[in-house]
C-alpha cells in the first residue's frame, strides 16, 4: 500500500481563465494483492475530517466490499474489506460509524451490512443474514432522522426498507407492495419527519415508475406513478425532497422509443404538481437521460446526459412550476453520471468519456455556478473511471480508479475547491487531456 500526492499541471485554453483548477491533494491507493481490479462506488468525508471511500475490489476470482480510510489530506490510514457483492453502498451513522452495504440485482440475493468504527476500523456490528434484490441505483442507503440506518431494497413487486439503530438494532422493516411481479429500488431519501421516499421502477414492460412514501411509523403516505409515453422506464428512477413535497426524475421510453428525461414534482398529499419533459435540442430521436437531481429552495436542478458531443449539461427548473430557468451545457464532451451541490450553491457534475478507440474511458466533471451556469472543468486527474464525487464543505471529494497497469487497477482520490473564479468562459484541463472544439455555451430562455 502507498500514497502518493503529486501535482496536476493544467492548460489553460480558453480566453478569459482566471485560474488553474488544482487538486488541493490527491492519492493513489494500492491494494496489497498484487493483482486485483478496483471499481469506485462512494467517497464521503467523516464527521472527524477523515475521508472514506467505499471500492469494489476483485482479486482471486472474487470480489470485495472495501472500506478505505484517509486521513484529511489523503494519506491511507487503513483499509476493511470483506467477500461482497457488485453494488456497494455507503453512508455515516451516528456515533461515527461508516457502514458499507452490498448484495446483486437479483432477487433472493445476500444483502450484507457491516459497520465499522469510523477511527479504528474495528467492527462495530454487522447482519449478513438479509436478503433481497439490491442492484445498481442512484442512492441505496441513507443515514435516518434519528442517525441510524435505512437500505432500499425489493423483493418479488415488493419496496422493502431495511431499518437499523446506529448500534446496529434490526427494527421492523417497511413494506409496500406494488402489484407487480417484480420491481427495483432505485432511490431512497430519508425525510426530516422521520419518514422516507423510495423511488423505482417496475421491471417487467410497462412497469412504470414507482414512488412510495414512508411516514415516521411505516405507514403509506401516497404513492405515485409516471409511464411516460409508453410505460417502458429505461433510466434509473431519482427522487430530491424540496420545501412543499417531492420531485422525482426519470427517462421513460418515448414514443419514437428512445429514453425521454423527465422530471416531476408530487405535492405533500400525493397530488401531482408538474411534470416537464427536458427540452431535446437534437430531436426526438436523440435519447436524453437525467443523470443526477438536486434540489435547494426554489430550484430543481437536472444533469442531463444526452449525445455525447453536446457536452455535460444541467437543467435548472423553477421548484413552483417546472418551468425552464436555465439549460446550459458545459465545454466537457462526454456522459454525466452524478450531481452534487456545496452549501455555497457551487454544483459539479461528474461523469466519463471515451479515451480512445479501443473503448477506454477517462473521468471528467464540470462545475457550475448557483445559478446553473458553466464554470470549471476538470478531467479530475485522468482518472480511468467515472468519478464518483460529494461535496465536501467549500469543495468537493472526488474518487475514481487508475489505468491498468500488470493486471490491477489502484483506487484513487482527490480534493478540489469549490471556491475559484467562476468566470463561464473558462474551460481548464489537465496537461495530455484532448483540448474543446468550442467554447462553452449556454442556452437561456427568455424568462
């Protein structure tokens, strides 16, 4: 095991750049098998300054939930892992335990929760003994009101939330049943009330997306369903609180049978309050898909992934209405996969694209300003990965996998600020990174 902190010299190639977008650290992690494979699932900073980051790691034919820890700067302090399954979630109870949760996309999968003392490592407590359909999604886990533990999962046309204490107490868990034969969780947000929303979809054709919404005590406040045009869901469904009820995004099939991004808001009661489809520059043939959902006060913001030319793009939404405020594409060319927000209002997009012709893909991410409109951008130290990023205060955290290099792949991680010049004519990338074939834009509507 090392770590590694080096500079990363960029270009500017833009007229008008301020600044370079320096990572203020990054890492470079080795297992200590000498031949494994790591895939990045969640990174998040700890309640005493230290950073986790969350792998999947392959190594003698099988795979791993691991657990790393870094100290403020990126130094490796020590690692947990366990046999586990492909999808690998995170999250922080309290008392400062970090709790990894992992299963498949199958029914009647091991879902496996063990959580660890967040400073020494040491288990704290663990259940392997739960088991259910606990695929790929935008969110899986979150932390609950009361500081404990919520999983979303699903069994048969079941949305099962899994329930622990901090200390690791099984509580009853909830139930709705959808009337289906089968579904997938995909998104799960714990309420302030102590309540909580799940969002998915039904799998079989036709399934549509799901939502059902949990009071303090497991009761049904409302549930709700979006089939678009043709009740075919294709992207994974997403779901944001806001101030006055719940919006929720999604990418049914549309009618010329492409995904259709779509975002939708559920007022307190159940009553739907708006639906927008995202504009679609490139015609109805293109697929859009929404990438990531945020939500503050009364914006709703969108990462839109849609051809790859047209670069990371964000929507933003009034929160009343749906109505277009600004739809604006960054200068990065690529596919988004993630949105996050710092308190301050900055919002990145993380995402990947194509490195070569071989199939090769490379980590990019693109900033924007509060008000949604391009800033920075980054390919986030070159990573051979996705980034998988959280706001981190005034910055942000951003976790990603090394090139393969004698068979392995190493787990890495960086931290930028949030807080350069963030003029919209900037376009900053690293040294070796293919230069823009045009400047930024951003498409305003008259308002």
């Amino acid at each position: 095991m090392r770590r590694s902190v080096f500079p990363c010299f960029l270009l500017l190639v833009a007229p008008g750049a301020s600044s370079a977008w320096t990572a203020e650290w990054s890492s470079t992690w080795q297992h200590p098998e000498p031949l494994h494979a790591a895939t990045e699932a969640a990174v998040l900073r700890g309640a005493d300054g230290a950073v986790f980051a969350a792998v999947h790691v392959v190594h003698h034919a099988t795979g791993h939930a691991t657990l790393v820890r870094f100290d403020a700067d990126g130094a490796f302090e020590w690692l947990r892992e366990s046999v586990g399954g492909e999808t690998i979630a995170m999250t922080e109870l309290a008392g400062a335990r970090t709790v990894v949760v992992d299963g498949d996309g199958v029914d009647g999968a091991t879902i496996r929760i063990r959580a660890y003392d967040g400073a020494s490592g040491d288990p704290a407590w663990s259940d392997t003994t739960r088991t259910g359909r606990f695929g790929r999604g935008a969110r899986r886990v979150a932390r609950s009101s009361d500081g404990g533990l919520l999983v979303g999962s699903s069994s048969g046309g079941d949305v099962v939330v899994l329930r622990y204490t901090a200390a690791g107490v099984p509580l009853p868990d909830w139930h709705w049943s959808s009337g289906q034969p089968f579904v997938c969780a995909d998104d799960l947000v714990a309420l302030p009330d102590g309540g909580a929303v799940v969002a998915g979809r039904g799998v079989a054709i036709g399934g549509g997306y799901l939502a059902v919404r949990f009071d303090a005590d497991g009761k049904v406040v409302f549930t709700d369903r979006e089939d678009g045009d043709l009740g075919n869901p294709l992207g994974l469904a997403r779901v944001e609180p806001a101030a006055d009820g719940i919006v929720f995004a999604g990418a049914p099939e549309s009618s010329s049978g492409v995904f259709q991004a779509r975002v939708w808001k559920v007022r307190a009661d159940g009553e739907r309050a708006w639906t927008r489809v995202a504009p679609n520059p490139a015609g109805p043939l293109a697929s859009l898909d929404v990438a990531g959902l945020v939500v503050h006060d009364a914006d709703v913001f969108a990462a839109i992934a849609g051809p790859p030319q047209e670069g990371f793009r964000l929507l933003r939404l009034d929160a009343a209405d749906g109505s277009v405020r600004e739809d604006a594409n960054a200068i990065v060319t690529g596919t988004p996969t993630d949105l996050v927000r710092t308190p301050a209002g900055r919002l990145l997009v993380g995402g990947f694209d194509f490195a070569d012709s071989m199939g090769h893909v490379a980590a990019r991410m693109a900033e924007f300003d509060a008000g949604g409109r391009p800033c920075r951008a980054s390919d986030a130290l070159g990573y051979a990965s996705g980034v998988a990023a959280v706001a981190d205060g005034a910055g942000w955290l951003t976790l990603g996998t090394s090139a393969w290099s004698n068979g392995s792949s190493d787990a890495l991680v960086a931290r930028y600020d949030a807080e350069g010049t963030c003029d919209r004519g900037d376009a900053i990338f690293a040294d070796g990174f293919d230069p823009p074939v045009a400047a930024a834009r951003s498409k305003r509507p008259n308002r």
